[in-house]
C-alpha cells in the first residue's frame, strides 16, 4: 500500500500524491463559459471600463455599483 496515493486511488503505484491527482484526471477548476459566469464577469469589467474612461469611479466592479456611480454622475452634471 502506498501512503502517498490518495485513498480512493484504484492502482497505488503513484511515485506522488500529486501523479495520483494527475492520474485521476480531476478537473479542481470550473468551466466558467458553461455556466454563463465568465461572459456575466466580462459584461460587469467591461462596463467598468467604460465607467472610469468616462471619468466615473464605481466602488466596485459589479453592474449594481457601476449602475450606482453612473447615475451618480448624472445627476450631478
């Protein structure tokens, strides 16, 4: 028995407990472009973007603050 595979490993003949990982082909990291997050992220930014070319400063980068600034900014012009 190897101690440095992990304990559902079905071999336990890695030389690391990282190669049983690699061996187990995980993918640790989500897929943001299928859940819709990555291009909900990318819109959020580039309004962000746009805000602070504009002379605006949102206090974050989210729709709702860069929203808030935008309007801010229009109300006192």
């Amino acid at each position: 028995m190897n101690a440095k595979c992990s304990t559902g490993c079905k071999t336990r003949d890695h030389k690391s407990w990282g190669a049983c990982m690699r061996a187990k082909r995980l993918n640790l990291a989500p897929n943001l472009s299928e859940t819709g997050v990555q291009k909900q992220w990318d819109k959020e930014l580039d309004a962000y973007e746009s805000a602070r070319r504009q002379g605006v400063e949102p206090e974050g980068t989210t729709m709702k603050k860069v929203d808030e600034a935008m309007r801010r900014a229009e109300a006192a012009a």
